[in-house]
C-alpha cells in the first residue's frame, strides 16, 4: 500500500509540475498529494487572509434510515459556500435506485456513502458529496473572495477512482489552465489532499470534477484559499540564500 501511494503520488506530482511549468515563470501548479501531512505542509506556505469552507453549517433535513446511499443531510443541485459554487452539470447513475442522482449531497459518517466518512473527524463534521456525477463544476468568484483574491488552493478529495472511474482535476482562471488525472484503481477510502498555487493573483476561477464513468463518486471537505508569497520574492530569497551558500564557501575556501 505505501508502494502504491509513492509510486501515485510521483507520477501525479511529474504530471502536475508539467502541465503547470514552474511557479517562476507560468502557470499553476496543481498537485495531488497522499501524505497525511499534506494539508499542514501546505498551509504553513500561505500567508495573509484565508478563506475556508468545511460544509458544517450546510446540513438540513436530514434522511436518515435504510443503507447510507439512501440517507443524507443536505441536498441541492447547486450549493453557495465560502469558497464558491458548487453545482453537478452531469448526474450520474440510476441504477441503483438513486431518484436524486441530479443533485449533490451533504452528507455525515452516520448517512455518507462508505469510503468517504474517512472526511468526518468529530460528530457533526459534514462534507460535499459527489453523489457519483458525471460532472461537477465549482465557480469561484471575486464575491466569494470579499473582492480580494487568491493564489492558492487546497482541499480534501476522499475515495475518487475507487470503482472504475477516471478523475479529471481541470483548472482555469481565464489565461491558464492545467489538469491531472486521477488514474483508476485506487483502494476504497483512500484520502488525497489536492493543492493549487499560482504564479498571478486570480480574482475568479473554474474547478471542474469530470467522471469518466456515472457509478463512482468522491468527497470533499476542508477547502482552503489562500495567499502565498509572490513568486518572485520566493525566487529573490532562494538566489540570496544561494548566494550566501556560496560566499561561505570561498570564505572556508581562503582559510
């Protein structure tokens, strides 16, 4: 298993880093990591105001009773939150029964479908469900952002690929775009965290979850925009400590 996560996470991270050239020169870096210190790794780069969304006070009127697929705690083709508009455009399968297949869910561990309860770390902790659409579209606009913006992005993606399925992660802010692809299979319940940073500040943005088949699904929870350092201050650092590195070695030379 910890094989298979290295060998996912290194072609993932080479597919990323290729669509999305370098953070110097253009284009996002779109990135989809296993380590389950990822989110910490990520969000101790942000710097300025965040802005997060982790779907708890999305909940309703809950159903419950019957399996898990058949309960739910929320439920709407289209839900406003902090961080944008998530809206299915493509519903997903029938065959199982599910008359609800046009509309995402929120949902809990007591209703959510297995695999991705992995989300829900205390009671109460609710996450957005795919509810195995073809096609889910997340807008984020300057509205979401208070007028501000941002340049960089994370989030939780629980149990993708696990049927058949391929996931396509697309990304475009209206001058670039990249995406990568969630390879099938994966194991039931695995847990990525997917992050995204920039070289511009981007006032508005289009995620899109495309499915390559309607009988699997996948979570997400946790989302996360923030601010980096601009990448031309990183660059600056990096070449004065490198600078640095250097004048030490001609000192320790000339002694």
């Amino acid at each position: 298993m910890k094989l298979l996560m290295r060998c996912l996470f290194s072609s993932l991270l080479i597919s990323g880093l290729v669509a999305g050239t370098s953070l110097v020169h253009a284009g996002p870096v779109l990135m989809i990591n296993l380590d389950p210190n990822a989110e910490a790794t990520f969000l101790s780069q942000l710097s300025g105001t965040l802005i997060t969304e982790n779907f708890d006070s999305l909940g309703g009127a809950s159903v419950n009773g019957g399996s898990q697929q058949n309960s739910w705690e929320n439920k709407s083709p289209s839900f406003s939150t902090n961080v944008g508009t998530f809206t299915l455009t493509s519903a997903g399968q029938t065959a199982d029964g599910n008359v609800f297949n046009n509309e995402l869910m929120i949902e809990s561990a007591a209703t959510g479908e297995h695999g991705r309860e992995i989300l829900s770390n205390y009671n109460g902790d609710l996450w957005l469900d795919s509810n195995d659409a073809k096609t889910v579209v997340w807008n984020i606009t300057s509205a979401a952002l208070g007028g501000g913006f941002f340049n960089a992005l994370g989030f939780y993606l629980a149990d993708p690929a696990d049927v058949s399925a391929i996931l396509t992660l697309a990304y475009d802010d209206g001058s670039s775009s990249t995406a990568i692809k969630i390879t099938s299979k994966l194991p039931n319940a695995t847990l990525a965290y997917v992050s995204l940073i920039s070289d511009r500040n981007i006032v508005g943005a289009t995620f899109t979850f495309l499915n390559s088949t309607g009988n699997d699904g996948w979570g997400i929870d946790d989302v996360t925009l923030g601010k980096v350092p601009e990448p031309g201050t990183i660059l600056l650092l990096a070449l004065g400590l490198i600078g640095l590195g250097i004048a030490r070695r001609r000192v320790i030379n000339q002694h």
